[in-house]
C-alpha cells in the first residue's frame, strides 16, 4: 500500500470515527429531549418507543446520564427522570443571561412582596420555557425551576409569549388550539390592552393561579413573560387584584431596564 493510500485509509477511518460520535451525541441528546418533552419522567420502554432507540441502547444512554445526575431513577416506579444535575448545569448557563441575572432580583422581590412563585418565561418552538423563577416560602405553592417547559397556548404566561410572536408562527399555534383556548386568548389580548395584565385559572394545574405581564426587549417587542403563580385558594378575587400591580410594576421595571442597557 502507497503511503498516499495509506493516508487515505487513515481519513476515512477519522471520518467514520467522528460520524459514530455524533450519532451517539444525537441519540443522547434526543433522549433528555424526550424526558424534558414527557413532562420530565418515562418509563424505558415509553423512550424506546418514541426514539426509535433498542432497549440496550437507550439504557446505556441513560446510566451514562444517571452517573452525572442529569438523570435519576425510581426502582418503585420504574420512573426515569430529569436530575438535578440537568437542572445544575441549566442554572448555571442561564446565570450567565443579563435578562436572567437582572430578573432574579425582581423574582425574588416579587416573591417575598406577594409570597407567590414568580417567573420569567421564553418562548421555545411550541412551549414556554422557564428562564428564571423564585418559589414560595409557602408549604402550599407552586414550585417551578428553570428548565420546565410547557405548551405555550396554555395558561396567561404562555398565551402572552403568542402576543409577541411573528404572525405566521402566531396565527399556527392560535389555529391548533381549541376553541377555548382560542376565545380565552382573544379575552387576553383585550385584558392586555386594557390593564397590562392576564390572570389564567386552572389550566396547566388544577387549582393554580397565574398572574402575568410582559416584558418586552429592547426594541419594545415582546419575548418574555414575567408571572406569579399560586393556589387558587389563596389567591383570590382581592389579592389578584392586589397583585396585578405588584406583577404589573415588576414587568416594566424590567422591560426598561432591557430598553437602557439594550437587551
């Protein structure tokens, strides 16, 4: 063999190399999406099924995961699901977001003035995503971390997040909502524009409240959505209204804040 046929073996062996690493990352990485997609937990055969993966495979991927903590176990349910360690490293990028840092202060102030779970959320594909939060000192809260995804149609936060995107992406996820979600949506945009402020009831939880604003960017487009979120059984008809200005005061403080330091 030609030392030029040599050096061409050596190539294709490097290539083949690298394309067998980055199947094996994009498996990897698809299945945290599909723990993150299923609410955070499945069981084996559920990732197996909807990744397309052998069952020797996935588990390998997953006890790799679980040697890190971004993924645990539960032997009593057969659970798989998102660790503290995804969650670690999530917060741990986020911190390095200005809108992220600067949110924080205001979460953690809007906690402590209201006693409810505050959070800012961004749009990902179909879901809202949540970028920063500060939970409830209350044993009865509802707690949520960065990281925790939802469908973006449901619930104020999310719906608000709809308000400022494109039109076409807009009217696609207004069209694939049902009816209710449809007319609840029209009703937000007017409260919107009427009070600055969206209050949703027992839509991603049975028995939460969510009071939401948003927060716009430095172009005075909307991206985010800034909200608290508690029991419907504490939060009632006085205190929402209490509280939107609280809400309400938060969201601009932020969006002119992004308006001043352009971002």
């Amino acid at each position: 063999m030609s030392d030029k046929d040599a050096a061409n073996v050596g190539s294709t062996e490097k290539s083949n190399t690298g394309e067998v690493r980055a199947r094996l990352l994009q498996r990897s990485l698809r299945v945290i999406q599909l723990l993150a997609d299923m609410k955070g937990r499945a069981k084996l055969q559920e990732i197996c099924n909807k990744s397309g993966l052998s069952r020797a495979t996935a588990l390998r991927i997953l006890r790799t995961f679980m040697d890190f903590e971004f993924v645990e176990y539960d032997s009593v349910t057969r659970f798989y699901s998102i660790g503290p360690g995804f969650f670690q490293l999530s917060s741990n990028a986020l911190e390095s977001n200005t809108l992220v840092r600067n949110g924080q202060k205001l979460l953690n102030a809007l906690r402590d003035e209201t006693g409810e779970t505050a959070c800012l959320f961004q749009q990902r594909g179909n879901d809202r995503y949540c970028i920063a939060s500060a939970n409830s000192h209350h044993e009865l809260g509802m707690n949520i971390e960065p990281g925790q995804r939802r469908p973006i149609f449901a619930g104020s936060p999310g719906r608000i997040l709809v308000m400022g995107l494109t039109e076409e992406f807009r009217d696609r996820i207004i069209n694939s909502g049902t009816e209710l979600e449809r007319s609840k949506y029209d009703e937000e945009c007017a409260s919107l524009s009427s009070n600055g402020v969206v209050v949703s009831h027992d839509e991603i939880i049975q028995g939460a409240t969510a009071i939401a604003v948003p927060v716009t960017n430095a172009v005075g487009s909307i991206d985010t959505s800034l909200a608290i979120i508690g029991p419907s059984v504490r939060l009632k008809l006085e205190l929402v209204k209490k509280f939107q200005k609280f809400v309400r005061d938060a969201g601009a403080e932020l969006s002119g804040h992004r308006r001043t330091t352009n971002n």
